[in-house]
C-alpha cells in the first residue's frame, strides 16, 4: 500500500509514508510528529496488517485516545482525538490519505449552528399543517390564555438560552484526568460546573474534585479554574500500603532497615509500608550484610518477606614449622599452631611468634563460609651476632656481593646457609672467607689483611733531603721506597730549602718514577704564563676557531640529542688545565665539604669541589673575578645567577662550545671520540672512570679496567689531553655555561658564532664523563647530560674571554 501520511503542526507540513512507520510522537530530535509538551516521546503511530495503531510508551505522560486513557494501543478510525499532555492529534482517513493535525488544546475552534434551536422544526414528529388546520376551533378567551402561556415558555426558554449561552461564553473546558481509573468522580463546588466525560465545563472559581478506588486512598483535591490555568488537570490517587511479614533464616534479631530507617528486629508481622519499590537492608553481627530490592504492591495486600543470611566468617587452618608458635590477629591471641580458627571474612594479617625464632606475619584471604588452609609458616631462627675486625681495620665488607659497612662491625646473619664474606681495603690483598653460623652470639672474628706493595723510585735535588711519608720520618729522601697500595702523602725537606710535599698513590707490581726539585729559601716562583698574559694559576689560550658539535647518527652510543652542529669560536678566550679542587673552592667558601661514599672521601683538598650547584659555581667565577681586578660575569636575577650584557672579560663557565673544543679538537686534526686513543672500552689507565675498584659501590664498571680510584682522584692524577688539559674525560663531569635544549629544531643546526645557548631555560648543560661512567654512552666525548643541583660526580672549571 502507497498510503500517504500528512503530519499537519503549526510550523509546517511534514509528509511520510508507509516505509517510514513506525513515526514517533513526542518531543526531541527523534519525533516525527511532534508535540510541544514533554521531554521524551510518548507513543508510536504503526501498522499491522494495512490498519494504523496507536501504541503509548508507558513510562511518558499519559495519552488519552477519544478521551480513554490510553494503556497499550488502540487502532486509528477517521475523527478519532487524541490528546497528549496539552496538544490535540485530530486524525482523518480517506482512502490511501492520512491527515493528522497537531494543534493546542485552547486553538479548537467551536461553531454553534446557524438557527437557534427555537427556529428550527421537526416535521416528522411534529403534527401536520393540515392535520391542524382539522382540528376544533376553541373561543378567545381561552386562545389569549393559551397564547400568554406560550410567550411565558418562550420568554423562560430564551432566559435559558441567553444563561446557557453567556456560561458556555465564560466557562472554560477543562479535561479532568484521575490516575488509575476511579470507581467513581465528583466535582462539587460554586459556581456550578459541568463535568462532560472527562471534561470538566466550569466558570473562574474553585472546585474539590474527589474519586474514589478500591485499594487507593480516597483522593480530595481542590481544582482552580481561572483565565490563566492549565486546561488539563492530573490527579494521582495513591495507593493503600501493604502489610508486610519479613522473617530471617537460620537465625532471628535481624535489624531490618527500610531506606535506611529502622523498622525493628526479625520476626517483623504486619509492618505497614507504603506500595512501591524500597531499599530493604539487614544486618547481624558475623553475618554478611544484605541488600535487595523490596517491591511492596500495597493497596492492602498482605507480602510474606522470607530472607537467608549468609555467615560471614571463614575458617583458618594454619600451621607453622617448626609447630608451636603463638598466632596474634591484632591484639587477639587465636591459639598456637597447628590452629582451626573462625574469623571473619577479608584480607587478615595474623603474626607468629615463637622464643628462637624471628616473628613471621602473614597475610590470608578468608572468605565467607571457606576454607583457607596456607602452606606451612617457616620460622627462620634468630640469627647470629657476628663481631667483625681487621687486621689493619677500615676494611670494606660485603657479605653475598653486597657491601654492608666497614671494620670494626657487628654484622647479623641468617644461620641455615653458609655465607661469603670478603673483606677489601686500600693497600692490602683481598680476602674472602666462607663460613655458617648458629643461632647466639655474640661471635668475634678477626680477619688479617695481606698487604699490597708498589715501588716509588724517588730522586731529590738536593740529594741529602730528608723523606717523611705520612707525617713520620723515613730518612734519606733519595731512593727506592716500598709502599703499601694505597695514598700516601710524602714531605721532602732539606736545610735552606723550602719543603715540598707530593701524594702519591703506589700500584700493585709497578715501579713509578718520581722527582722532586726544592727550591731555594728565598727563590722566586717561575709564573705559569697563558700566552699574552700572567695569571693566577694554570689556564692554555684557545681560538678563534670552529667546532662541529655532536656525533654522526650512526655512531656507536649516540643519543638524541646529539645532532650536529658547527659552532664558531671568534672570540679567544682561556680555559683551566684543570677542574676547580676542594682547596680552591674553600678559599672562597671555607665551609664547603664535598661528602663522602660511604666511607669514602671526596673532600680531598687536590680532589675536585663537587656537591655544589651550577649557581654556586657562578658565584665562585664572580668572587675569582674579584681577586684579579675584574668585573663580575654574572648577576643576581631574583634568586638565580644570569649572564650580565653585555659578555665581558670576567671569568665564567665555559660555554658547551668552548668545552667540547678543549675535549675534541685542541691539538688536533680530526675530532676525538673519547677521552683516550682508541676505540672503546680504554686499554690502559687513561682517565677515572667507573672502574672495578669501584664495582662494590657502582652497579655497573668497566671490566678489566682498574684506574686505582673508586671515587674522584687528585684533579691531574692521568696524562693530559693532546690539547694540555686534564680531567676533560673520567674523575667529574663539569658544569657549562649554557641552558640545557635538545636542539631538535632544524634551526639549530646552523653555524653559529660564539653561542652561549638558549636565554632561559630550567637544567644546565653538564659535559664530559665522571668517576661513575662506564658505557660507551657516557664516556664518550658528545655525550651531553643536564641538571639542576649538585651531585657528587659534578665539578667545574673556569673559563674567561681573552679581550
């Protein structure tokens, strides 16, 4: 069937067919024919074997289908009303045409008939003019009485018509809607009104509108009728409530919560609950709490409630070995293992304690109405007390590879498996031992330390010097000494000589050459000169020149932001031999102390100043910059040191630039790699770096590398790079100058002269490899780090433009 469906609202025609059924009525985007009232849609217009239906959706507004409430479907016929909240759907079908017009309620246009009812006549049931005409004639008087009578009535009846008229002009249609169905309605009040079907005719007033319904309250309610009021008008009768039983099994004194107030304990009878749906709740120690839904029919009806409570505790079957410990829940004693124990279900932690052995805790699930039956607790016996010496003491001690402190100690150690102990100190051979121990204590154990031996060839000008090696008198100065491995500090003094001093650090198996000069009382010091000026300590010139910064992309190592870029140094400008040391940086802050690794020193005064922050090191430049008559480089900016503007003669940090320079060209045609001569790892001893001196303290090292030092060594303790300079690779990374960026920008890989870096940043460029490096990443001479505070692994050299 090609049937045509005509939609007909005050905003437009709207036209469908039989492919488009089923059409929402409603409001909203989904709505086909819609209607201004509501939020949702409130039926359906369908077909069923070629006839068109109308279906309700329940939970909407009510629709009421030629004035019946409408509760399921019903099939559509021509005039058919149906009215949804305030809107009217007036159907008509003619044919293949359906036209359906949307209109408000107040908007029915209502026409009286064209002649008064008086008027009008009834030729069928009234007597026939000629019948009249036939019958008897009566006198005059008794025609005058009849003819007063006759204009009485009419007077009376156009009285009525007028009275009926003037109501039906003033009155106001209201449709009267009772949720459910009443078994009876009334509507009393003044003035009088009408009630047409569900309608209800009634002139500007109040009315008690009161219905009636088995199983409902009665419903009273005053109605409002006025020019403004709504012309439909809903009343929801409510329902009796119901009469409920609950009960509990298997055990009573149930407190029973209905949405959340307290209606008693099991057995409940005849507890009086409104109809409708509720939050039903029980609860009884040890068992679980329970929560349904309660759906109440009310209108009287009596509910029987029948509830099962589920237990709440499990059962714990613990045992322990060795058996015998006594198991704690918090405070609560539960028993000695082997134990059976109810508990109440969830996580539990219980604890197990027995004399000899160390308190065990564990954790257990125990679910409602099961078992939980853990594998046996191992008691693991009280350790041993272990009173650890050497034989000299200081000697570092691991027990199973991991480093546990310094002679003398009291170690305490498990019993049941043997245990390896290696005890190592500078100067002195390694030593491990292997042994069990039991239970008690305390036990003393000495170990003695074999020493190691290195051979310092020592020639002194003049010969006939005197030699103290750590502060106690040797001898003759020149000539062959035996030292232990370790740092020794040597004092050469002869008469009408100044005295000198060197560390010196002897190698297992190595003969090293030492000479010493003294000068005479009174000779003056030979100046270091930089080329073109005298200064204060040791600095090489450098520049103008270029860098290519970075390493090529397939280089070993290589990390992101390496790229490559060249870098023109215009400006000469002189760079430090060597890292600022401890006794340097304590000329300018007295209380520094650069810490320790474990019992390790950093705070050697040859050993690099490390711990501070890169704006301490700014400071540092200024205060230097003082001593030798020169302006200071940096200022202060709120709390942190920035470039004064613009750059001037002041020492300061060197620049990434200026860094990498002295680390891969200096002295050089081609660009190095690494701080050595070769490929990777370093042969011989070429720099400090994380080596396997240190491997009780790092996590990773070099192997088969051994420089001697576990932590920072003497700033110059390894041969200088081919540009003059020491410590640019291995003993500390260093400070530069620049904000850290990635230079991932294609505008950054251009040449640029003299850079500083970018104007801000939050991290510090850091360059160059430290005591703690030992992948082919960080040794290598690119590698670029960054940071904000001070570390143990960072120093710093100075640096200052020439002119």
């Amino acid at each position: 069937m090609k049937r045509v469906i005509e939609v007909i609202p005050p905003e437009g025609t709207r036209q469908f067919n039989d492919a488009d059924l089923p059409l929402a009525i409603g409001s909203g985007p989904d709505a086909q024919i819609p209607i201004p009232d509501g939020d949702t849609v409130a039926a359906w217009l369908a077909e069923s074997r070629g006839y068109l239906f109308l279906q309700a959706v329940e939970t909407a507004a009510p629709v009421f289908h030629n004035d019946e409430h409408l509760q399921r479907s019903a099939w559509i016929k021509s005039g058919d009303i149906t009215r949804i909240g305030n809107t009217l759907l007036l159907w008509a079908l003619a044919g293949d045409r359906v036209e359906i017009k949307v209109q408000r309620a107040g908007e029915v246009s209502l026409t009286p008939p064209s002649l008064s009812p008086l008027d009008s006549s009834d030729e069928e049931n009234g007597p026939a003019r000629d019948e009249r005409k036939s019958l008897p004639r009566i006198g005059p008087r008794v025609q005058r009485f009849r003819n007063k009578g006759r204009w009485f009535t009419a007077g009376i009846l156009l009285l009525l018509l007028v009275f009926a008229a003037a109501f039906l002009l003033s009155a106001q249609r209201i449709e009267v809607a009772v949720q459910p169905e009443p078994d009876s309605l009334s509507v009393s009040g003044f003035p009088l009104a009408f009630k047409i079907g569900h309608s209800l005719l009634a002139l500007n007033g109040t009315y008690t509108v009161q219905a009636e319904k088995a199983g409902y309250q009665k419903l009273s309610e005053q109605l409002v009728v006025s020019a403004e009021s709504e012309r439909h008008a809903v009343f929801v009768m409510e329902k009796l409530p119901g009469m409920v039983d609950i009960t509990t099994r298997p055990v009573a004194g149930v407190s029973v919560f209905v949405d959340d107030r307290l209606l008693g304990v099991t057995p409940l009878i005849d507890q009086e609950i409104a109809a409708g749906e509720h939050l039903l709740r029980l609860e009884l120690d040890r068992y679980l709490p329970l929560e349904q839904q309660l759906l109440v029919t009310g209108g009287g009806e009596q509910q029987v409630v029948e509830v099962e409570l589920q237990p709440g505790w499990g059962t714990l079957i613990l045992t322990s070995e060795p058996v015998g410990a006594t198991v704690n829940q918090g405070d609560q004693i539960l028993g000695t293992t082997p134990l059976t124990a109810e508990l109440m279900a969830g996580e539990i932690v219980v604890h197990l304690r027995k004399e000899g052995f160390l308190p065990a805790e564990l954790a257990v699930n125990v679910t409602a109405g099961g078992q939980a039956a853990p594998k046996p607790v191992q008691l693991e016996p009280v350790p041993a007390e272990v009173r650890l010496r050497s034989v000299p003491a200081g000697a570092i001690v691991e027990v199973a590879g991991r480093f546990v402190g310094t002679t003398p100690l009291t170690l305490s150690l498990p019993v049941r498996d043997q245990k390896e102990i290696r005890l190592s100190l500078a100067g002195s051979k390694p030593k491990t031992i292997r042994r069990s121990f039991v239970s008690g204590g305390p036990q003393d154990i000495t170990i003695h330390l074999d020493p190691l031996y290195g051979t310092i060839l020592l020639s002194t000008d003049p010969v006939d010097a005197t030699l103290f090696i750590d502060g106690k008198k040797h001898g003759p100065a020149t000539g062959r000494l035996r030292l232990t491995t370790r740092e020794h500090q040597l004092k050469i003094q002869a008469d009408g000589f100044e005295t000198a001093t060197r560390t010196v650090l002897p190698k297992d198996g190595h003969n090293q050459q030492i000479e010493v000069r003294l000068r005479k009382n009174g000779e003056p010091v030979q100046p270091v000169i930089a080329p073109g000026k005298q200064q204060k300590g040791k600095f090489i010139a450098l520049g103008p020149g270029a860098i290519q910064m970075g390493a090529a992309r397939r280089e070993p190592g290589r990390r992101a932001n390496e790229q490559e870029r060249t870098v023109q140094l215009a400006r000469p400008f002189l760079l430090a031999v060597y890292p600022v040391s401890n006794a340097e940086y304590r000329r300018f802050r007295p209380e520094h102390r650069s810490g320790k690794v474990g019992r390790l020193t950093l705070d050697g005064d040859k050993q690099p100043v490390v711990n501070i922050s890169w704006d301490d090191a700014a400071r540092y430049c200024n205060w230097l910059s003082a001593q030798d008559g020169l302006p200071p480089f940096y200022v202060m900016e709120g709390e942190t040191m920035v470039a004064g503007s613009p750059a001037n003669r002041g020492y300061r940090l060197p620049t990434e630039a200026e860094w990498s320079f002295a680390a891969r060209m200096a002295g050089r045609q081609e660009r190095a790699r690494y701080p050595w001569v070769g490929r990777f790892p370093p042969g011989k001893p070429s720099g400090n770096f994380g080596d396997e001196s240190a491997s009780t303290i790092l996590p990773l090292v070099l192997r088969g590398y051994n420089d001697g030092f576990a932590v920072t060594s003497p700033v110059g303790s390894f041969p200088k790079n081919s540009g003059g300079f020491f410590d640019l690779g291995g003993n500390v990374s260093q400070w530069c100058h620049d904000w850290y960026t990635a230079y991932a920008g294609i505008g950054e890989q251009k040449t640029l002269a003299d850079s500083m870096g970018p104007k801000t940043g939050s991290h510090h460029v850091v360059r160059g490899s430290s005591w703690r490096d030992a992948t082919i990443t960080t040794l290598r001479l690119s590698y670029r780090g960054y940071g904000k505070g001070g570390r143990d692994d960072i120093g710093f050299r100075v640096a200052r433009y020439m002119k």
